[in-house]
C-alpha cells in the first residue's frame, strides 16, 4: 500500500505564522513508519514544511493529533475521505476522545500504535478496519523499532533531531493527561539502541522530548556516561529537583546538555507547594537558575497564568521575578484545559467553559472563565509579561549573565518575540469571538 503519514498545522487558516526557526517535526510519525513492513510504501508530511496534494494516490492516511491540531487534523481527514481514501486518527486528542475523532476516520488508534499498527494495516488491505484499535501502553519499548529518520524532511529547530528514551511520567499534574495517557511508570529504551539511534541519525544536535529526561537518575547517569562518548550536544526538558545531584548536572553538562527545558508553571511562593515540587521558595529558584547556568546550560523555564489561585497581581509578580533572575529564556502559557485532565473535568463540572471548540486551544487564549480575575484581565496580564518580558530593554538587561550562551540566548528571545507579535492580532480577534460565544451562553461567573 502507499501510506500517508501526516502532521498537521494548527490552523491552515490561521495569520498567525509560525516561526520557521522554532517548529519541530513530529517523531511519532517515524515511529509509526519504523513499525510498518517493507512491503508498503511510506511518505510523511508535515504540513508546516510542505502542501498536502489531496488527489495524490495514497491507500491509506494515517494523521497524527493533539487538541491544539483537531481541528485541522478533522479537516484534512474529511479531505481524504471525500476523495475516498481510508484515514486513521491517532495521537493524545483522539485517544481521549476517540469517538469524537471516529467521526472524521475510518480508524482511530487509541494509545501507543506500535503494538496494533500491523494488525490495522492488513485489516486495511483486507477492507475490514476495525472503528478502534487500542495500543495501550507497553511494558518494553525495546520490543520497538527505531525511529526512521531517513523519512524526516524540512529543517528543524538549529538543525537538530528529535529522540525519546523514555515514555510515561510518575507526576501526576491536574493540568495535564500525560500520566494518564502513558502510565505512571517511566519505561526506558534500553541506553545502547538510544546510543545506535544517535549514531544513526546524521547531525550531532539532538532534542531530548521525554517529559523529564532526568525521571530515573539512575537510568539518566547510564545514559549520559555513554553521550559523553558521542561528542554531540543536546537540550531537554527536567525536572527542576534534579540540580540538587551535582555529579548528575555535571554529567549532563559533560555530555553536550546546552539547554534544559523546566516546567515551573508558577514563581510565586504560596502557590509553589501545590505543585508537589521540590522548589519552596523564589530563592531557590534563583539558586537553581545560576547553577545551571554555571554550567554552561542554558536554563528555559516554562510558565502558567490563570490558575484557580491566581490574581491580578501574579503577573507583575512573575515579571519582578523574572528580571531579577536574569532568566535566559522563558515560554508563558494562558491555562488550557485540555481534555482528559482533571482542569477540564473541575471547569467543565463548574460550567466555566466557554468554549470546546478545539482551535482555541492554543495557549494563548483563555478558553474558560477565571476564577479571581475577568477574561480581560488574563488575556491583557498575559500579553503584558510577554511584551515585557521580550522587550529590547529587559532582554539586553539579562543578556550580560547569559554571555555563555550569546547565540542561543539571542535566537531564543528574538524568535520568541517574533512569535508574539505575529500572535497578539490572532489572539485579540480570538477572544473577541469568545465574548460573542459567551453572550450566548450563561456561565457560571465566580464570586
Ligand atoms: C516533545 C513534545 C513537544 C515538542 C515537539 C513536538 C513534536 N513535534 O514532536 C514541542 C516542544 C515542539 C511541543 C510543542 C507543543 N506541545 Co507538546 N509535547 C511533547 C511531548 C513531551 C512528547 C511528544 C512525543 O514525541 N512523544 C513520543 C511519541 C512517540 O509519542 P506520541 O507522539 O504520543 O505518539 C504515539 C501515540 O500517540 C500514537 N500516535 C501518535 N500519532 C499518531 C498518528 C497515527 C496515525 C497513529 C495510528 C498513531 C499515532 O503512536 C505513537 C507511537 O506510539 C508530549 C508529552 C508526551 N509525553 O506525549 C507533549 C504534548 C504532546 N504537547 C502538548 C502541547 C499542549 C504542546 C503545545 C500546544 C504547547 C504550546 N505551548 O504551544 C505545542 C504544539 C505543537 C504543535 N505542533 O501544535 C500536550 C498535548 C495535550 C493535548 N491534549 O493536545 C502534551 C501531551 C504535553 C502535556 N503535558 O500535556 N511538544
Ligand atoms: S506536567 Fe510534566 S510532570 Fe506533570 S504530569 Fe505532565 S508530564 Fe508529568
């Protein structure tokens, strides 16, 4: 068969374009194209780098699927089927909601599609798919193959390559479904196939896209004990409890870690305790920021604004805070509830939901009601600490203590300013919409 195997934009529609600079191909797809036997013809397509031909002879479409992609993962799929192909859904949004996606495909594959994949193709060739294939979660991800890379087209992010090692997530955060889609047990690719799949891949850049590379510390001394060997560099995301392990961050810095990725959602104090972290207090992020950076690694923290505790004021808080630590670089996030999580479950339970039309689920547009500000008030807080935040003025202001890094630190802030003047149009128009949609609605305003 000639197979199909797409990534799709957010919103073909969309005036907010993304930096080139900063996408990312979806590894998935070559996980799914390894599994697939060689009788059968693969073709990946990110949409991002290249146009979708819908009269192009294909057998089968499979389209990869977050919430922030349905919508147009839907539209492509209804492409395909008007022009009778069979297309199979799969990923986080149809997994959770997978009689929702049944309505766009021939097949939805619920879970990791290793396991089913092959059982789906020769159902496909026999014209009898099954509505739902569930892959579930596997025990041993060394039962799977290696990603083909070869299939990989378009730049990426500095040239490098997406790899995971690990799969699952022992946290178990109210705002989001990883731990519920991929288990609570973190499941490792064996160090030695990790190691062959980077002698495989054809550049010495690597992104590290496990939810926390350093989860098993373990299993992580293994693994950087032998990238040491590899001469390459890499950026990944941590947990932030693990900086306390010197001979760990030392290691990870030895072995070619330029940058790490840390999701702190919050810097402020009373509500830090809420995130199960191991950060207590603003000086102890402070104290991890510099050691990370004194390692030459680039420290990336990752932001939230719109939980049930917050303020007004957080966002002045955040932006204090922030220019204090001089922070190489930063990604602010408006509160998404996604489906499958226990936010979505409380807002949706609690009527504040304004809308559950998925192309608002962005990040940046806030698609319910706030508890203890107005939708105003996050969208505007919001757009504040980012036009701040990536200012000329603040950004030269934390540049001196980033001088390791200068190329880094300036691509990060400048393609991320970038990024947000060509959202912050898309996002007014956006939620002027959701007044409308709110006007038509009754929700529940908090008191
Ligand atoms: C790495 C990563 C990124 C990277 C790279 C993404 C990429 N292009 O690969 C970057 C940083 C760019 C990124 C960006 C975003 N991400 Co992200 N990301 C991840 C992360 C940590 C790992 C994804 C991954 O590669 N996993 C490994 C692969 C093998 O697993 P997989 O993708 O799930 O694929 C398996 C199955 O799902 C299934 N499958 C998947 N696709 C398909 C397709 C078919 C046809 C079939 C049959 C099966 C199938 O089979 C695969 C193999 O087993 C996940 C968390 C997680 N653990 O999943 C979040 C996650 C997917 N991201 C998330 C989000 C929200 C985003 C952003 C919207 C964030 C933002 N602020 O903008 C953007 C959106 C990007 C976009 N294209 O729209 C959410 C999605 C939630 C949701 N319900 O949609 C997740 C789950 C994180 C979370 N904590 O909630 N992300
Ligand atoms: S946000 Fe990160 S730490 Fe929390 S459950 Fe999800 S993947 Fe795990």
């Amino acid at each position: 068969m000639k197979i199909l195997l797409v990534a799709p934009v957010k919103d073909v529609n969309s005036e907010k374009k993304v930096v080139k600079s900063i996408r990312f191909p979806m590894i998935s797809l070559l996980y799914i194209a390894a599994v697939t036997p060689d009788i059968h013809n693969v073709r990946i397509i990110e949409e991002e780098d290249e146009k979708i031909d819908f009269n192009a002879d294909f057998d089968l479409v499979g389209i990869t699927c977050m919430t922030g992609t349905a919508v147009r993962a839907y539209q492509i799929a209804d492409e395909f089927r008007k022009k009778g192909k069979k297309v199979v859904l799969g990923g986080i949004h149809p997994t959770v909601l997978p009689e929702e996606a049944k309505q766009h495909c021939d097949s939805v594959m619920i879970g990791e599609a290793e396991p089913v994949w092959n059982e789906m193709l020769q159902d496909c060739e026999m014209d009898r798919m099954k509505p739902f294939y569930n892959g579930g979660i596997a025990q041993c991800l060394d039962d799977y193959p290696l990603p083909r890379r070869e299939l990989l087209t378009g730049k990426t992010i500095f040239g490098m390559q997406p790899i995971v090692t690990s799969r699952g997530c022992p946290y178990s955060c109210d705002f989001c479904s990883v731990w519920k889609f991929f288990g609570r047990k973190i499941r490792h690719v064996a160090v030695d196939n990790v190691i062959r799949d980077i002698q495989n891949a054809n550049t010495s850049r690597f992104m590290f896209l496990d939810d926390n590379i350093v989860g098993d510390q373990v299993y992580a001394k293994k693994l950087f004990c032998a990238l040491k060997e590899l001469n390459i560099q890499w950026v990944g995301q941590a947990s932030v409890s693990f900086i306390k392990n010197d001979e760990l961050l030392k290691l990870a810095a030895d072995s070619g870690c330029r940058g790490l990725f840390f999701g702190l959602e919050t810097v402020s104090e009373q509500k830090m305790k809420r995130f199960a972290k191991s950060m207590k207090s603003q000086q102890d992020i402070l104290d991890a920021i510099s050691k990370v950076m004194s390692y030459g690694i680039v420290f990336h923290a990752s932001l939230v604004f719109g939980f049930d505790d917050d303020e007004k004021s957080v966002f002045d808080e955040t932006l204090e805070f922030l220019y204090k630590s001089k922070i190489p670089s930063a990604t602010f996030n408006v509160l998404t509830p996604y489906p499958g999580t226990e936010v979505y479950y409380n807002l949706k339970k609690q009527n504040r939901l304004i809308t559950e039309d998925w192309q608002y689920y962005d990040h940046c547009t806030p698609t319910y009601i706030p508890r203890n500000m107005s939708l105003g008030d996050l969208y505007s807080g919001y757009q504040y600490v980012k036009e701040n935040f990536f200012s000329l003025k603040n950004t030269i202001h934390r540049f001196p203590a980033n001088w390791r890094n200068p190329i880094i630190f300036t691509l990060a802030n400048v393609g991320m300013k970038k990024e947000f003047k060509s959202e912050k149009a898309f996002v007014r128009r956006r939620l002027e919409n959701l007044y409308e949609i709110m006007e038509r609605k009754i929700l529940c305003m908090p008191v």
